[in-house]
C-alpha cells in the first residue's frame, strides 16, 4: 500500500518578498521537482513583471509606452486590462500608475516626507490608469501622458501565487499552500484529514497575537497594512500605502483582509479596500462572488474591527470589539 | 567562417538591437503579419511564443505537438483557438505560415528544421543545432538550398550587456584574451514533474533531456550558450575538446551525466573550460574572460569587468628610496583572489531589453527586411558542433580533433 504523503515547504525570495509553498508529496524527490516547477513560474512573472529588471517586459513597455503604442503579450495585456478593471471597478483605490506619487512621498528610498505642493502636482499628472490606453485589437499600451508608469507591485504576487497553483494542481499535488509574503495566500484543497488549511489574522503592531481565525479551502486570502512603516509629521501619522485619489497617504486604517476565490483578486482589492475604509470597500467587496473582508481601524493602541461576511473558526473576533462598536461597525448585506 | 567575418556579424548585432528596441521591427501594412508555427511548445516553446507575440504583427497559425495537454497551454499563451496538429508535416501544409519555431528535443532539431526550409518556412530552431555533425551539416545545407532564413536559439547572442561586454574585449580593454572559464552550476535534479508518475512513456517525453535517444545533456542545453560566447570572443569555432564526466549524484534512471567537465582548444592557443554540475548552485550559471590586463563576467543579467594590477611603472617621483634606501625583510607575495569591485557595464536606455526579446524581434526583423539573422545557420554550427564533439569526448574519453569532422561549407 502507498504510504500517505508527508507536508514539505520550501522558500525562496522572490518579487521583493519572500514565497514559501507548503505541499504534501509522496517523497521528498517528489517535493524537490515539484517546488522546482512552482518557483520557476513565479520566477518567470518576476522576469516579466518586475520594474526593477531592466530586461523584464514591464521595465519594456514602461520604457517606450510614452512614445509609441507597445505590443505585448496576451498574458501581460490580460493582467494589464484586468489591473484597469480593479481601478475602475475601486474608483482608483486601487491603481498601478500610483509610482510618482511613491516617490514623490520618498516612499521607494526612505521613510517619508511631504512633497512640494509642485512637486506634488507634478506627479498626479503621471497618475491615473484612464492614463493607460489599452488597446485589445493591437495588443497595445500606450500612455496618455509623459512620465506614466506601471507598477504592478499591488496585484503581481497575487497573479504569480494562482500561476503556481495551476503549476501545482496540473502536476497531481493535492494539497497545498502558496505564501507571497505572507500578504497574500492560496489555499488548495485541505491537509489530508482536514476541511480546510487555518489561518490567522494578526493583530497590526504584534504578529504574535491573531485578531482573528480562518479555515480556507480553495480559496485566497490578502492582507494590506503598512503599520510597521508610517511617519509622523505635524502630529499626523501617514502610513505608506497611498490613496492615489488624494494623493496623500491612508489614515485611520491599520489593516484590511480580503478572502475571495483567486490570489490576483485578493491582492488587488485587499488594497482597494485598505485606501476605501469599509464604508466605500464594503460596496465595493458586494460585487466580487464570495468575498469575505475584516478591516482594522484606528490607531495600533487603539484598534477596532469591522467585519463585512467575515466568517471566524476560531471565536477570538469579538474578544477586540466593542459592543457599542460592533453594533455601530458591523455593516451587514 | 574567418574571424574578421565573425567580428563583423558582432558588430552589426548591435545596431540590430537599436533598430528593435525603437520599435522599428513593426509591420508596414496590415499583410505585413508574420505568421507563425511552432512544434514543440513545451516549456521552452511557450516561452518563445510569449516573446514573439510582444513583437508587433505576429501571430501564431498552428501549434504542433505529440503531448496532448500542451495544446490547451499553448492556447492559453495566444487566447485564441489556434489551430492544432499531432504530425509536424500536417503544421508544414498548412497554407498561411510564414516561418516555424522547432524546439523539439534535440535528436528532432534536424528533421523538423529540414522539413520547415524545405516547405519554404524561415526558422527559428532552438539550441543546439542538432544532434550529431552530420545533422548540423544537412541543416546547413538545407538553408542554403532553400535561401530561407535560419536563427538558432542562442539568445544570449543578443543580450546588451553581453555584445557591450564583445565590444571592449575587442577594443583591448583586457588585453589579449587566453582563457574563458564558464559555468552553469545548479543544485537540482533537472527534472520536470510527471502527472503520471509512473508511466515509463510519459517521463521519457516530459524529462527527454535526461535521455540520450533525444538529449545532448548538459553541454547542449546549457554549454551552448557558453561556448557560443567563447567562438565569439575567440573569432573562430575550438579545434579539439576534452572532456569528463557522469551520472555521479542523481541515479535515478537518468542517462545524461549529471556533472560534465569540457576543455576546448582554439587555433591562437586559447583555451574555454566549461562545467556543468547539479549538486551546488555557489557559482550559478556565468562566464569569465580573462585577459592579460583585465577580466569580464557576464552571468544572466549584468557583465563587470575586472583589471589587473598595472604593469611596470616608473619610479622617477619616489627618488627618495635611493637616497634614503629601503627596509628588508621576509618576502611575501599575495595570491589571493581579488575580492574588490569591478566596472559594471551599463547598457544605454535604448539599447536595453531582454535576451529573448531582442532574439525574437530580431528574428521577425530579419524576415520583414529579408536580411540574414546575426545569429544565422554559421554561428548555430560552430556552436553546435562543439556541442556534438564535446559529448563524444565525453562518452568515449576520447581527445576530438575537429578538422577530423568538419567540412568546408
């Protein structure tokens, strides 16, 4: 009789973060050729969606797109139209041309500091994806305006865990977990003996601490937060994830988690919905099949949760809430 | 081909590269679309077919393969529902293709290749040439029977940063060059996954790089790209290879050796040493030209350049020692490896872009303007050749003189 297969795990660095794919396997050989063949296709998006590989195909289309309508390749073009989708599905909560705004905020080097008001004008010219012409005819970008850039940072790693699922599941893995950082996650099917693979939510400031806990099967999870880089200026606290609809960075949101069927959708709108706060992000989390969300508002010594179909296994939700709050918070369908 | 023929193919790949990277390669006229085929899109075959779909006007027109599930991949790359073929010689009828891709398993290269130049098809054949000299040869001479278009797909042969790195070696900034030591150091078993694990058919197909009917082994699909390189630098093919190697680590059934070791001698007394091993990735995959003044490594994204310490200086300015003497004492000389930084070499913003990218582009250049690829059926031979006679050494632990197996063409 087959023995049953044993849980292995593997990490390797990858899009600026770490990936680590949980898998059980028959034998370690097995496991061996298997995380070979996943972190290849992650390896292979990195090539081609990295901007800061000067031979990646985004580093290519950010390059020339100004200048010239760019063909790309079916693949790229889909993520591209999709990442348009995501902002105009968000109002622009979540956008990919967000870079000058980044940097204008000393966000890419550095803690931060507030631009020059020219400065500042500057880059919100440069942002915007109804910036981004895409043309599905040609296969084709082409930019709007001089100094428009992708930044495919707040959806690629999503896009790269689904591939490595497909990788996995078309190779006969029946269990598996791919991690982007621990930002966002897949999780497919369930260990063996088990409904579902756990996960828990931390609480922003202390990782050690779960503010909440999920049984996933089949599905993706995506956590947003910048709480461990923010700086203080003028007695205000600015997080370094930005609302590219004001041009300044999110406040008053700690952490926002999305559970939907797909990693490329956890990963967009889990942005989406850390810029919107859950009173737009709820509306917003009704139009996507499945999707489950948990904001954390406030400030780290000070948190609240809101909840939009969050669905806990572990009862520990409550224990942070309020009752006057979660009365006041809880925003039902 | 001479060296002086060698070096001008090298410098006209550069001012390709501009051409292609200004978008210039894009059709005039709407029939300006090339049409492509390709048999084998496995792993290797889909990554083409990405990159030439970001070249503007280019469509693929029929996707051949023996392996049932490669359709459904292939069509995911196009999004269309590109017509499919189980036999390459149904692909070659088809009426409206204009070039194929072959990246079949090695042992194939020459009866798909002949097959497409002889159907009136320009291709785009994947490294190496072919199995064996004679099948490097009939391919040659099926480009120049059919004046078709022939690119092997070395692409390195068109990375920036590596014909950059050509151009100073050529200028002299190392000096004369002796030696290039290359390597491609993994630690893995070089294996893809099976669905079905134990079907005997399915792994020779999936893993046909592990199996001497089909595959070359590791001095043909990663020493290619290497000593390609090296007869660059060197203006000319080797003309005898030694070599070493076996299935040391990884006895799993496999019969291409798992670790091989290739010296090749070049008619000026030069000299490329390459290895290839599975058991420790330390070095990754990189060249290193060593010169008399300086040295050049190149790996898969950059290439820095090395100097050595100056020569003889005059010592007219420190006077002093004469008059004041010098301190004895023991004697001591490092050796140590040089362990500061080098030079890197940045490529100009208009001239950047991916090694595939640049080949492909290149590619469907060559077709639209009906010029010769840099990295034409010649370059494919000296290459391919050194491949074929490197493994005989190997296998038969044999001394290969290549005068004894090549031809004038």
């Amino acid at each position: 009789m087959k023995s049953p297969d044993e849980l292995f795990v593997q990490s390797r660095n990858a899009m600026g973060t770490v990936f680590t794919i949980y898998l059980y396997a028959h034998d370690g050989e097995l496991a061996g050729v298997l995380f070979e063949s996943a972190f290849e296709e992650i390896e292979r998006l990195e090539e081609a969606l990295s901007n800061y590989r000067a031979t990646s195909e985004l580093s290519r289309i950010n390059r020339l797109a100004a200048r010239q309508a760019v063909t790309t390749d079916p693949e790229v073009f889909a993520l591209l139209q999709t990442s348009v989708a995501y902002s105009q599905r968000s109002a622009g909560a979540f956008d990919v041309t967000v870079g000058p705004l980044m940097r204008a905020w000393g966000f890419f080097r550095g803690g931060g500091r507030y631009p020059a008001d020219a400065e500042l004008r500057h880059a919100r010219e440069s942002v915007g994806s109804e910036k981004v012409n895409l043309d599905p005819a040609t296969r084709t970008v082409h930019f709007a305006a001089p100094g428009v850039e992708l930044d495919l940072g707040a959806i690629g790693k999503g896009y790269a865990v689904d591939r490595a699922v497909k990788v996995l599941r078309e190779a006969g893995v029946k269990a598996a977990l791919v991690d982007a950082g621990s930002s966002t996650l897949y999780a497919m099917n369930a260990p063996p003996g088990k409904s579902a693979w756990t996960v828990h939510v931390p609480r922003p400031g202390d990782r050690s601490q779960t503010v909440s806990t999920v049984a996933l099967r089949n599905e993706a999870l995506s956590t947003s937060g910048n709480y461990e880089k923010f700086f203080q200026l003028n007695g205000r606290r600015y997080c370094h994830v930005m609302d590219p609809r004001a041009g300044v960075p999110v406040q008053g949101v700690l952490q926002a988690t999305l559970i939907a069927p797909d990693s490329t959708t956890t990963d967009a709108l889990s942005n989406a919905m850390f810029v919107m706060g859950p009173e737009a992000g709820s509306k917003l989390l009704a139009t996507v099949s499945a999707a489950r969300g948990l904001w954390i508002l406030g400030e780290p010594e000070s948190q609240r949760l809101v909840q939009w179909q969050w669905q806990d296994c572990g009862g520990d939700v409550q224990t942070l809430v309020t009752k006057r709050e979660k009365g006041k918070e809880q925003i039902a369908r | 081909m001479n060296r002086r023929e060698f070096i001008g193919r090298a410098a006209a790949a550069g001012g390709a590269l501009l051409l292609v990277e200004n978008g210039e390669s894009r059709p005039k006229a709407p029939s300006d679309q090339i049409n492509l085929g390709i048999i084998g899109p496995g792993s290797r075959g889909q990554q083409l077919m990405r990159t030439f779909l970001r070249v503007p006007g280019v469509r693929f027109a029929g996707l051949c393969d023996v392996y049932e599930p490669r359709f459904a991949a292939a069509r995911e790359i196009t999004k269309e529902n590109t017509p499919i073929y189980h036999d390459y010689r149904e692909l070659l009828a088809a009426r409206d293709l204009d070039a194929v891709i072959v990246s079949t398993p090695l042992s194939l290269h020459s009866q798909h290749e002949i097959a497409a130049l002889e159907s009136g098809r320009h291709v785009y054949g994947e490294k190496s040439l072919a199995f064996t000299v004679e099948e490097c040869y009939s391919i040659v001479d099926a480009v120049k029977r059919t004046g078709k278009h022939f690119q092997v797909g070395l692409q390195y042969h068109y990375a920036p940063w590596y014909r950059e790195t050509l151009r100073r070696i050529q200028a002299g900034k190392i000096g004369r060059v002796t030696q290039v030591y290359a390597y491609w150091h993994r630690n893995n078993n070089w294996r893809r996954p099976v669905p079905n694990g134990s079907d005997k058919k399915l792994e020779r197909l999936i893993n046909w790089r592990l199996y001497k009917e089909y595959s070359g082994g590791l001095v043909a699909e990663l020493g290619s790209h290497h000593i390609n390189f090296a007869n660059e630098v060197f203006g000319s093919m080797p003309e005898l290879v030694v070599g070493s190697g076996g299935i040391d680590f990884w006895k799993d059934g496999r019969e291409t050796q798992d670790n091989v070791q290739v010296t090749y001698r070049y008619p000026s007394g030069q000299t490329l040493v390459f290895s290839a091993i599975t058991t420790n990735q330390l070095d990754g995959a990189q060249v290193r030209v060593y010169g008399t003044d300086g040295s050049a490594v190149l790996t898969e994204s950059d290439a820095i350049f090395y100097y050595e310490p100056k020569r003889p200086q005059s010592a007219v300015a420190q006077q002093t020692i004469v008059e004041h003497g010098i301190v004895t004492g023991a004697s001591y000389r490092s050796e140590m490896p040089y362990r500061g930084p080098g030079e890197t070499v940045s490529v100009p913003k208009d001239k950047q872009g991916s090694p595939d990218y640049v080949a492909c582009a290149s590619f469907i250049d060559s077709i639209r303007r009906n010029q010769r690829p840099e990295a034409d059926e010649q370059v494919a031979l000296a290459a391919g050749m050194a491949v074929a006679l490197g493994n005989q050494a190997i296998d038969h632990g044999k001394r290969i003189v290549f005068s004894e197996h090549s031809r004038q063409t």
